[in-house]
C-alpha cells in the first residue's frame, strides 16, 4: 500500500494532516483543507528547480521550471498524467487529486541561476502542469519564481489556463522593463457545457478570456492556445469561428492552435470519457487513436486549411502546435548532432518536464 496513516508536521486552523505519501522524496507533509475538497497536496523540498528539455524535443526552449506536479484543473485530456507514474501513483484520478507542491523552489531556482555557467537562457513555466493552478492561490510559489528569473536577468515565458495569473500582472509588468516576458493563456473550450465537462477544474471560459483581455490592458503581447481541438467536439467551422472571435476580442494578438494529442496515460483516461460521455464518437476515436498518439495527417492538414483564413479574417497571427509528429521527427534528427552542457548545470534530464 502506498498511504498510511503518518502524521508529518504540525497541523494549522482548518487543516488537517492527510496519510502520507511513502517514497517521495524530500516530503515535508502531505495536508488536506476545506477549501480544496477532494485534494492532498503534498509539500516536498526540491533538490533542483531548472530542468533541461531533451535535445529530441520539438519544444521553443531548452528549460523550464515547474513548481506543481499534478493539477487541480483535472483536463481530461492532459498530456502530462503520465508522468504521476513516476510516483506510483495514477493518470487518472490521483494526477487530478494528489499535487506535489515544490515548496522551497524559488530559493532552489535561485540558486541555480547566480550560477557563472548560467547563460540566461529562456526558461518556460507551464510545460506540464499550470503553475496558476488553484493550488497556487494557497502557496504562492510564482511571485518567488518570476523575481528569482528578473534579477538574474533570464527571459521568462508563462502559459496557463488560470485566471490567477491576474494577481501577478503588475509584478510582471515591472519584470517586463528588464527582461523579455512572454504570456500565453490556453483555452481550448468555448461551448460552457463541454468545457465544464472536460476540463472541471478550470476557470470558465468567459473568465480566462477576461484575463487575457487584462494582460493585453497591461502592455503584453497575449497568445491564445486554441488547443487541443478535439475532433467531432470542437472542430467545426462554425465553433472555430465563434472561438476566433471572442479571442480577437479579447485583445489577444497571436494563436496558436493543434488537434488533439493523447500520449500513453492521457489516452486511456480522456477514451474512457469519450466511451461514457460521448459513446457516439467512441470508435471514431479509436479509429484516430487506437494506434497513434496524434490524429491522422489528413485530418491535421485539412483542419490547419480551415483555420487560416479565418485567422485571416479576425486579425490573428497564427502558428501551429509545434509538438507533431514532423516536427518530433525533425527534432530527433537534429538531437544527433553533439551538444554541450555546461558542467556546472549538468542536470539530469527527466521523461517529462517536471
């Protein structure tokens, strides 16, 4: 069994202790509260904050920082459930219910930036898991994170589906006079049904739209992710349209859009929700995923020449989810050639991006 009934720490008001969570390393305590009903969160001290991204990556960016791992926003379709396996527990629920919370992170991340080796690269927050997740609301982890990347002088990016993102608006705009910052919001859902069903733990639609329409207020250039579009839910021209529409009016300047992808862990999870939520498009989804991790190029190339021109028409620069299979194959190609890694950051590389 993994839990038992472990008490670590000292409780505070309205919190109570959870079982402990076995075998995690540098697990400070494991604490549940009224306020996030259903989730453990489980504050560990992190050994690292900087992580490499693999050179066979097709990712903008060689590092990022992620101080959640798991996500109260539960996405059914969430590519990175599998990489709560690496902690025994499952994609399924436990990635949803049960957050590592890195509690020490930014003095960890700030460390590792006063490096000499430190080349100031661009380091990506939200990667995996959001770091504007609920859970961020309680530990305030990002403040610490974004000062710890100005005064080192390192270019930051944050992509996120949380409207907390708001709270650190003008911080960000005093980091903006000194370093590049970059900002994405992700919302894949226009229709408030679908969206509640499919991503629970979000805020809605309407709200992240209104905090994208914030930031552009506050001087950021704001990209929307019109991903993932799912296939028969999302895809139609009618529901492309409407979704263009609302991001334009809300002031963002570029989207960037892909269809679904489902990654070993998020398959199972998101087939199971197609199977009893949308039984009609069960074999369809099969049919495009029951072998592969992406939809069918034709299906890709077809809806990428529905989007431009409306793209076009509302104004929006445009790109396409980086993360397919060419551009993966590509990438592989060139992770063959020699890299260097400077010794005083020679990080171990992780099988996602933590």
């Amino acid at each position: 069994m993994r839990w038992s009934g472990q008490q670590i720490g000292a409780e505070s008001e309205g919190q109570q202790q959870a079982p402990a969570l076995l075998g995690l390393s540098g697990l400070v305590r494991s604490v549940t509260t009224p306020e996030f009903q259903g989730v453990t969160f489980h504050e560990v001290t992190a050994k690292s904050a900087l992580n490499r991204v693999p050179a066979a990556s097709s990712m903008p960016f060689e590092w990022t920082v992620n101080p959640y791992r798991g996500c109260s926003h539960a996405c059914v379709y969430c590519f990175a459930r599998s990489s709560h396996r690496y902690l025994d527990l499952d994609a399924g629920a436990d990635f949803d219910q049960q957050v590592i919370v890195k509690v020490n992170v930014a003095d960890v991340l700030r460390a590792e930036l006063a490096k000499r080796s430190w080349a100031r690269d661009l380091v990506a927050l939200g990667t995996n898991t959001d770091p504007y997740q609920r859970a961020e609301g309680r530990y305030r982890l990002m403040p610490g994170i974004i000062d710890a990347l100005a005064e080192s002088g390192t270019p930051l990016s944050i992509l996120t589906k949380g409207t907390l993102l708001r709270r650190d608006l003008p911080q960000l705009e005093r980091v903006a006079e000194r370093v590049p910052v970059d900002i994405s919001m992700s919302i894949a859902v226009f229709d408030d049904a679908l969206q509640k069903a499919v991503e629970p733990g979000t805020p809605t639609t309407a709200a992240r739209l209104a905090t994208v329409r914030a930031a552009t207020d506050a001087g950021f250039r704001v990209t929307v992710f019109l991903m993932p579009i799912m296939p028969w839910l999302t895809d139609s021209d009618a529901q492309l349209d409407e979704a263009l529409a609302r991001i334009a009016e809300a002031g963002a300047a570029r989207v960037i859009f892909g269809a679904l992808h489902l990654r070993p862990g998020a398959k199972e999870w998101f087939l199971e929700w197609i199977q009893r939520e949308h039984p009609e498009l069960a074999i369809g989804y099969r049919r495009f995923y029951g072998n592969s991790s992406y939809a069918p190029a034709a299906y890709r190339k077809h809806l990428a020449q529905r989007l431009r021109p409306l793209l076009i028409r509302h104004g929006l620069d445009s790109q396409e989810d980086e993360d397919q299979p060419e551009q993966r194959q590509r990438a592989v190609a060139a992770a063959r050639r020699p890299r260097s890694v400077p010794a005083a950051l020679d990080l171990t590389l992780q099988p996602s991006l933590f």
